[in-house]
C-alpha cells in the first residue's frame, strides 16, 4: 500500500511537470516525505537493538487489519434495491 501510495505521487508529480502545470505544494509535501521515510524505514531494519521480525509484522498488520475490517463492512452492509 505504502509503495503504491508513492508511486502514485510520483507519478501525478511527473504528470503535472510534463503537462506544464505547477503542481500544488501539497504534492510537492507528499512526495518529499518519500525519501526519508524509506532512509528511517531502511535505518530500523538495520538496527540491532530492533526484531526484524516483529518490525515486518508490525508493518504487515495495518493493511491486514484494514482489509478484514473492509470485508466485515461490506458483509454487513445492506444493499436496497429501487422499487422494492
């Protein structure tokens, strides 16, 4: 998610310079926090005081969590139809 979510920054970036546009400074924010997120996230896994393992599954579990409650909602939610 977290690759995608970058990727998709870029890309709008790349986007907005090539069609002659100035993007907006948000955007600018938004991708200007990829780098160093990755430079922490690259600093903790080398970190000897840190459990590679528990640092993956911390990582892992949000997506995970938020897939699972994304397919409880749309189980419980209740369809109505037009004219019925």
């Amino acid at each position: 998610m977290w690759l995608a979510l970058n990727t998709v920054l870029l890309a709008r970036l790349l986007e907005a310079m090539t069609v002659g546009q100035r993007p907006d400074i948000a955007l600018y924010l938004a991708c200007a926090k990829i780098a160093p997120s990755y430079l922490i996230l690259y600093w903790l896994f080398q970190a000897r005081f840190l459990d590679t393992w528990g640092l993956t599954a911390g990582i892992l579990s949000l997506p995970v969590v938020l897939g699972y409650r994304g397919i409880v909602a749309r189980r419980n939610h209740q369809v109505s139809e037009e004219g019925s």
